[in-house]
C-alpha cells in the first residue's frame, strides 16, 4: 500500500504524431511547445515517477534530442523515474524519446525501432523542359543549390548529405548504447540498420524491458488506487496561427497556412505509411 493518505497520483505526457512538422489543426512535437507540460508533469505528485506514452513515426532528430534532454534534465532535478510506454509506433524519432526512460514497455501489437536517418525527396529533371517552362536559379556560393530536385544528382552532393545523415546516425547509436547499456543482446548491424520490429523482437533485443501497458504497470508500482493524470501541451494548431496572423480577415495568410499545413500533412503521412499505420 503507498504511504499517502490521498489518492497517489502518476503523471502522463503523451507525445502523438511525427516530430517537428506540422500537421492541419495540430502543431508538431517540438520541445517549444512541450516544454512547459514537461516541467509541470515532473511537479505535479510525489510519487517518484512520471509516465511517458509514446506514438510517433519519428521526424526531427533535433527536436527528438530536445525533448529527450529536457525529460532527463528533469528526470535528475526531480529526483524521478521515466516510465515510457510505447503505443502503435515509437519508431525512428519516436524511439529517440523512448530511450529517455529508465524503462520501456510496449503493446504487443506496438512497432519499434527504425534506427536509422533518412532523407526523401523527388527528381524532376525532365518536368521543365517537357511543360515548357524555363528555370531560373541565381545563388552566392557554389553550394547553395546542392540536391535541387530539378538538377541531375551530383555524386558529391550525395556524398555530403550521407556525410551528415552518419553524423545524425552516430549520435543516435551512442544514446541508444548508453541508455541501454547492459541490455541489448543484437549485433549493431541489426540493431542500428534502421530495421524496425514487433514488441515481443525489441524486446529480445533489449530494445524495451517487457510488454504490458501504462495502467497495469502503474498499478503494480504504485497500488490499485493509483490514477493517471494527462499533462497536455498548449495547443496551437491551423486555427489559432489563423486567429493570431494580422490581417487573417484576408484570405491570403489563410491560405499560406493552410498550404504550408497541407504539405506537412503529406509528409507525416508518408511516415505513418511506412509502418503500415
């Protein structure tokens, strides 16, 4: 039985959706805009644990390490334990916030892993020419115009961009071996691949520490009295960038928002599809 007299309560962030994109009606994961629930989360009981659910198909990995910073500065300020929960996908970046728990757990039916950076795009070298159209393109400094979808590749463009993505790469390998020294039981050329897998593999391969949800877990730390307790972000969204935009009684700043929201819709999209989700 836990020694309070009241109710003893665990706190939960949810971090749902791709990583530093925007998608219509919803902002993106980014630590902007979970800083302040971050902090409160890790305030609001005296239980020595914060609950940490996760659905994600990755994105930035720069806001992937933001978050994961602010959750293990907090984590050692506070005194407290992460308990991360895993729900359909903690994949690539989603995994990235994962290892910011001193353990991790996942749905049988969850997807995790995918670690890995990746870098998409299209060519349209021909498009131009066969509608008829001439491009201009004017820059100061040799490189400005490196990967431009309407150029033939440049082997040393390639080079370069796969230079960084190693350098992405690496950091994310030595967080994952630090975070999980001890338990992972795969060589790195499976792990590390960008290969992802079922709960019941990561957890052979000391991805995650078993398979059970948040309340079951929750319960078995802290009694059957225990509640959970949502801290949710500020939302921002399509609708209040519209309310906050001067002039948004024109149409034209609505109609930016909504075209820079409707790409990064197609993007997260296309992450999503990629684990079959």
């Amino acid at each position: 039985m836990w020694p309070f007299s009241r109710q003893p309560v665990v706190p939960v962030l949810q971090f749902s959706g791709p990583i530093g994109m925007a998608t219509p009606l919803r902002p993106g994961l980014s630590l902007a805009s979970y800083a302040g629930a971050i902090d409160k989360a890790f305030s609001l009981s005296k239980l020595p644990g914060v609950a940490v659910v996760i659905n994600s198909p990755g994105g930035s990995p720069v806001q992937s390490n933001l978050i994961f910073k602010r959750l293990r500065q907090m984590a050692a300020e506070k005194e407290k334990k992460i308990y991360v929960f895993c729900e359909d996908v903690a994949a690539s970046g989603g995994y990235f916030l994962a290892i910011a728990g001193d353990e991790i757990y996942a749905d049988p039916s969850s997807i995790v892993g995918s670690i890995g950076v990746v870098s998409r795009s299209f060519g349209f070298v021909d498009l131009l020419e066969r509608i008829g159209v001439e491009r201009r393109v004017y820059t100061a400094g040799t490189n400005k115009n490196q990967l431009d979808p309407f150029l033939p590749e440049n082997p040393e463009d390639i080079e370069r961009l796969k230079s960084i993505q190693k350098d992405v790469h690496d950091v994310f390998i030595g967080l994952v071996k630090e975070r999980r020294l001890g338990k992972l039981k795969a060589p790195d050329d499976e792990l590390f691949s960008g290969a992802f897998w079922s709960a019941a593999k990561a957890a052979e391969y000391g991805l995650i520490d078993g398979i059970t949800d948040i309340r079951s877990k929750m319960r078995q730390l802290f009694g059957d009295k225990v509640r959970l307790k949502v801290v949710e972000p500020e939302r921002g969204g399509l609708l209040s960038r519209l309310r906050r935009t001067p002039g948004a009684s024109g149409l034209g700043h609505a109609g930016l928002a909504f075209a820079d929201d409707l790409v990064s819709a197609i993007e997260a999209r296309s992450l999503w599809s990629r684990f079959g989700i």
